[in-house]
C-alpha cells in the first residue's frame, strides 16, 4: 500500500523559507512514469499545482510559483522536498504531497499538512 507523509518544521515567519518533506512507502519515487507533486489549497479557493518531480529527476515548477519554488528529492530515502521562499502570510495555508501517473491513471495523495504562520 502507497502511502505519503509529509512533514516540517513547524511555525514559518514572514521572508522565511517554507521547506516540507513528504516520505514515500509502499512505492519508489523512481518508478517510471510517476510524478511526484505538491499542491496547495488556499482558503476558499480550488487546488494549485505547484510543481512536481519526475521518476527521471526532472522537477516542473507553475509559472505563478517558479521564482520561490524548489523541490529536491533523496532516492535513498525515498523522499522529495519542497522548499518555498520568501514566504508571505498568503502561503499559509494547506499543502499536499501526491504521486501519480497518467497511463494508467493512478494517484496516491498524503494528507494536507497546514503551514502554520508567525508574525
């Protein structure tokens, strides 16, 4: 059974770096044709892509988020990180880890981890 967690630090201050790990187990994240993704749910709004990592290593990141996102990845661990920059209270919210494939269409997501927010 695919599971995901995902996990950080805890409460982030405003120009911090978000940064969020979510584990895999029960499948690799090397397995071709999987993409291993964040997404995020502001409040009251519908779901936003932030990017991804590929099985080959490749990483995609959403326009609107690209200048402030990284998403790095441990195979050893089976593990990617996502790391957000500069963060504003606007990033406070629900994030979530996925990993997924087109053909056949399959997808494995964690629970939503909300980032709590320090003034």
């Amino acid at each position: 059974q695919v599971r995901l967690q995902a996990s950080g630090p805890g409460l982030v201050k405003p120009s911090q770096t978000l940064s969020l790990t979510c584990a895999v187990s029960g499948g690799s994240i090397t397995t071709n044709y999987y993409y291993c993704s964040w997404i995020r749910q502001p409040p009251g709004k519908g779901l936003e892509s932030i990017g991804y990592t590929a099985y080959s290593g490749s990483t995609y990141y959403s326009p609107s988020l690209k200048s402030r996102t990284s998403i790095s990845r441990d195979t050893s661990k089976n593990q990617y990180t996502l790391q957000l920059s500069s963060v504003t209270p606007a990033d406070t919210t629900v994030y979530y880890c996925a990993r997924a494939r087109i053909v056949p269409s399959t997808s494995y997501w964690g629970k939503g981890t909300r980032v709590p927010f320090s003034s």
